[in-house]
C-alpha cells in the first residue's frame, strides 16, 4: 500500500513540472505602461555634507617662559611676552683636513758632456841643467856639447875636448870675462843648417865632418860670421870676443 501512495506522487509531481512551461508560454505579454505626457521627472540632489570644524589651535599663554629642549606641537602659536630660551649654539663639526701629500720630482741626473781631450803638446827636449855637468846633445847627426862655468865643469870639458874638432871660446873683449847664452849656428857650404844651439857657457865643442862650414855667433844681438875649415885630422879652434 505505501508503494503505490509513493507511485502516485512521483506521477503527481513530475506532470506539475512538465505543466510549468506550457502555462508560461499560454500568458498573454502586458506591455508596460507608457510614460504620459502629464508626468513630470526631477532631479534630486544629495544633500551637501558639511567638512569638519578645524582643529583648535594650540596657544600658549602670554609670559610663559618655554625652557630649553621643549618640543612644541605643529602650528603653536606664541603669543606677546613669550620667552624663548636661548640657542645653544651647537659647534659645527670639525672636519680634520688632511693634505694630500705631492710626491717629490725625483731628481734627474745630469747630462753628461764629454769634452774631447786635447791633443796632448810636444815636449821639447829638457836642456841640459847646470851644475850638473855638461852632456853630449846631437842635432841632424852632428854632436856637441857646452858649458864650463865653474872649476868642474872645466876640467869636465878638458877630459873631453879630444872627441871634438871645433872648439869654440866666448868671452868679453879686455876684461876676458866669459859668456853664456851665446846662440851658435852651423851652416855647411851649400847653405844648409847643421847645427843651431844655445851655448850654455863659455865653450862650445861640436864633432863635425871635414870641410868648409859658415858660423854665425850671435850674443846680445851682436852677430858675428866666420868662414872655417875643418881638417881631416887634429882640431879647430876659435875665440870670438864682444865689448861689454
């Protein structure tokens, strides 16, 4: 029995679902109303909202005396009297300057000028030094050889005179006295120049090959000439003399 009260209003239900649309679709469609002429439309405003009153001002009254390190709200507003306490002056900090250090120009070395050398002069030949004793000079292959002032010198000369055919003497006419510096040029007979020299005393000695020879003496500017002979065997002698 209650299968088939179940059966029945399944049925009931499902013909009441399957009825909805045909009863939708059987309506008649209403239009809507048209708006008349006779209506009128307005428009509402909101109504206006108000802002909020401001904040009140902060004021402090007059004389009051504001002590160091007071923080004061945004916008106070001081009135006559007010006392401010004073600035502290805050020292500025200091900033330590450090200079930057220039680095030194090394020092450049100097330029190096090389000078040529100069050509080193001719040495002349050291004349024979007196007091030392007289020595034998050669020039353009004749020898000869001066001096004897002094006892020793002399008897130097007189060892030696036999290795020389010309002898010379200088000295000063009366008095006998002898001469040094006396300048004695040899000349051959062609004119050529044997021998040039400076006596260093009063005898001159030269070893000269046989034949004919031209002197020129020449003391304190005085010149005398000779033309001499040189034999081929023994020695000549010749004295020349100049007034004091």
């Amino acid at each position: 029995m209650q299968s088939i009260l179940h059966i029945n209003r399944v049925s009931l239900l499902v013909a009441g679902l399957l009825a909805l649309p045909l009863a939708h679709a059987q309506a008649p469609l209403v239009p809507p109303a048209p708006i008349g002429p006779d209506l009128n439309t307005e428009w509402v405003e909101p109504a206006a909202t108000e802002p909020p009153p401001p904040a009140p001002t902060p004021q402090l009254p007059e004389g009051t005396v504001l002590q160091e390190g007071m923080i004061l709200p945004p916008g106070t507003v001081l009135p006559g009297g007010a006392i401010l306490p004073p600035e502290s002056a805050t020292p500025a900090p200091t900033v330590e300057y450090t200079p930057t250090p220039v680095p030194m120009p090394e020092p450049q070395p100097e330029p190096t000028v090389v000078h040529p050398l100069p050509a080193p002069a001719p040495t002349p030949a050291p004349p024979p030094r007196r007091g030392v004793g007289p020595s034998v000079q050669v020039m353009n292959g004749v020898s000869y050889i001066s001096g004897g002032i002094g006892v020793s010198e002399r008897e130097e000369l007189q060892a030696m005179k036999s290795q020389f055919n010309l002898r010379l003497l200088f000295a000063v006419t009366g008095s006998g006295s002898y001469l040094a510096d006396v300048r004695v040029r040899i000349d051959d007979a062609a004119g050529g120049i044997r021998l040039d020299a400076l006596s260093e005393g009063p005898w001159f000695y030269a070893k000269l090959t046989p034949g004919r020879y031209i002197l020129q003496i020449t003391s304190a500017g005085q010149v005398q000439r000779r033309e001499v002979s040189i034999p081929a065997s023994g020695a000549l002698e010749q004295a020349f003399y100049w007034n004091d």
